[in-house]
C-alpha cells in the first residue's frame, strides 16, 4: 500500500500488524506515513517506539530529529541527531541538523 500511494490503507495494514506484532521497522514504517501527512507528533511517538525495540534504527533517529524540529522542539531534536550522528549513514546530515539548531 505505501508503494501504491496508499497510505490510509497502509496505515490500516499497519496497525494491524503492530497489534499483532509490533516491531521496530513496522512502527518506522508507520512514522514515515505520519510524517508525510505532517502528523509530526504522532510520527515522534511512533520513531520513540521503534528506537525503543531498536536503538540501532539510524534512520528512525534521523527522523525522529527531523519531527522534532517540525514541532519546535529543539531539545528533542539535538537528542535524537546526536544519536543518529553515531551512525556513519546518518553522520553527515545528523551533523548539518545540529549546526542549523545551534546557529538558530
């Protein structure tokens, strides 16, 4: 459904499967749907669960940054950047995100 643009049936399929089984990917799966549709609260929650289930999700806490920056909430941001900038993938633009915070 993501792949088909879909994302209400996605977001179904879903949630679904996280009651059936929550696991890290799928609650990622669920905050880049939220997060395209500006739902950037409830993408931050759904990221804090799959870092939660995954601490090693890069990508989530890339996001997780990035929502927090939607919010304007810069302490959530540098929190969230500062462990994505522990991954070599993440590094760089984790690294860019906290010199805009800083020079804000």
């Amino acid at each position: 459904y993501i792949a088909a643009h879909r994302p209400d049936k996605a977001k179904d399929a879903l949630n679904r499967a996280l009651n059936i089984k929550p696991t890290s990917q799928l609650w990622f799966m669920m905050a880049q749907i939220l997060y395209e549709r500006e739902k950037f609260k409830e993408a931050y929650e759904a990221l804090r669960k799959s870092t939660k289930l995954n601490p090693k999700k890069a990508e989530a806490w890339l996001l997780m940054g990035y929502c927090a920056l939607h919010m304007d909430k810069k302490d959530l941001a540098r929190k969230a950047l500062k462990k994505a900038s522990k991954f070599p993938k993440q590094k760089k633009m984790a690294k860019e995100l906290l010199k805009q915070i800083i020079s804000r």
